[in-house]
C-alpha cells in the first residue's frame, strides 16, 4: 500500500514535536514545469473522456495557483466543462493514479522534478531524531506526492495530510490535529506543530491553527515582502540555515 494510503502506526509514537513539510518549492523544484502540468489535462481527459485544452504557464499563472492544492485547481478548471464537483471527488482516486501515470510516462525526457539538497538533508535528520516526528502537508493528490518523493530520492514519509482531502490549504492545516492523533496515538500542543513550507499559503494556514512556521526562500516567484500579513517564525534561505535546526532541536 502507498505510504499515503497507510493507517495508523502500532506502535505509541513518543516525539514531542510534529514537523510537517510540504514538498513543491520546499523540498523539490520542478525542472519540467510546463511538462508536469499536463499531468492535469491528461488525467481529465482518462477519466471523463473531456479534453480542457493544454495548460501554458500563461494559463497557469493567471489563476494565481501558487501554493493552491490540486483538488481546487481541478475543480476552477473543470467547472466549465461541466464536470460538478460530486463528480471530481467520486473519482479523485482515479486522478491522483494517472497524474502519477503521467508523470511515469515522461521520465525518460528527464527528471520532472530535482530535490533541493538542504531539505534532503534536513529530512533526514528529523526522520533520524527520537524527538520528532514526521509528516508531509501538501496540496499534491496522495498518490502524486508519493510519486514526486520517490522521485527525487527522498523518503516516502508515512503519515501526511494530502490535496485530494480538502480545497483549501487551511482546511488541510485544520485536519493535521485530529489525523495526526489518529496516526500517533497522541496530541500534539499546536506550538509542537511545525509546518515548513515556502509560500505565504503555508505561513496563512499555519496560523489558522496556532502552529510554528519556518519559511523557506526556495520556492517559485514568493519574495518575503509577500508575508506581511503572515509573517512566520522563521524565515530562511536554507533549510539547514542554524536557527532551524536550533528550533527543531537539532543542534
């Protein structure tokens, strides 16, 4: 079973802090981008048989998707082809497989995506530290994330809050206490959740439940002039930059 598939662990986790990493600008960079975004109209067109046309960055940035998840990018560009919602979410399992199909089937024109060493690095540690514990809080479908992961090389992470469960990144911030209890056997103080992200979207729902947020530079066109609403605990060029690693404990 996909790791984003999996229930919870057996055994009581014992860490302290929760850290949660989003993956696109965080811990991956895209090197195909227009590439990977056909991954959207190819599963459209496998499971409902609608062709919604090509997707340019042009197209892409004009609806301002940066750090959006995939469910509500799916539905603001099916809804007038008369694909309902209901309809996208009875078959959102079907769509997160083929965009990872998709994204299998054009490997051999490169690496899609690139991990940034840093984060692996970072990844790593935390994984490796008795006092943490690990999830990833992405807008990916479960089975893309999987896919962009193995991918790049790094750790197919277990527990995750993932794209296909809500639209809205806040909604998915708002699961992270109840599934996280589920998962782990216990309650994490939001102050002991730790999201690290790389858009002002991660920063906003890190707020919307009270949790720390580490802001890393690395993402696609965010400056930090743009987190004056949100700004976050940290913000860094690295994710091994020292104040980091002293906030996770790991140093």
């Amino acid at each position: 079973m996909a790791a984003w598939g999996k229930q919870k662990v057996t055994a009581m986790n014992q860490g302290k802090k929760l850290v949660l990493f989003d993956i696109d600008g965080t811990l991956i960079r895209a090197q195909r981008m227009e590439d990977n975004l056909q991954r959207f109209p190819y599963a459209i067109k496998k499971v409902f048989g609608v062709d919604i046309g090509v997707f340019t960055m042009a197209r892409w940035k004009s609806k301002n998707f940066n750090g959006m998840g995939d469910r509500y990018i799916l539905r603001e560009f099916t809804k007038e082809y008369g694909i309902t919602t209901d309809a996208l979410l009875d078959r959102i399992g079907d769509i997160g497989d083929a965009f990872a199909e998709y994204l299998d089937s054009i490997k051999n024109g490169g690496p899609s995506y690139a991990v940034i060493p840093d984060a692996k690095t970072l990844v790593n540690k935390v994984i490796a530290a008795e006092h943490l514990s690990e999830g990833v809080l992405t807008g990916n479908l479960g089975p893309a994330a999987s896919w962009k992961l193995r991918s790049a090389g790094l750790p197919d992470i277990a527990f995750g809050v993932y794209g296909h469960e809500a639209d809205e990144r806040n909604d998915l911030a708002r699961l992270i206490p109840p599934k996280a209890k589920a998962y782990f056997g216990r309650e994490f103080a939001p102050r002991d959740i730790i999201i690290i992200g790389d858009t002002v979207r991660d920063a906003e729902c890190a707020r919307v439940i009270g949790a720390t947020v580490i802001i890393v530079s690395t993402g696609w066109e965010v400056t930090k002039e743009d987190f004056a609403e949100f700004p976050p605990d940290l913000h860094v060029d690295s994710l091994m930059d020292e104040k980091v690693l002293t906030l996770l404990g790991l140093q």
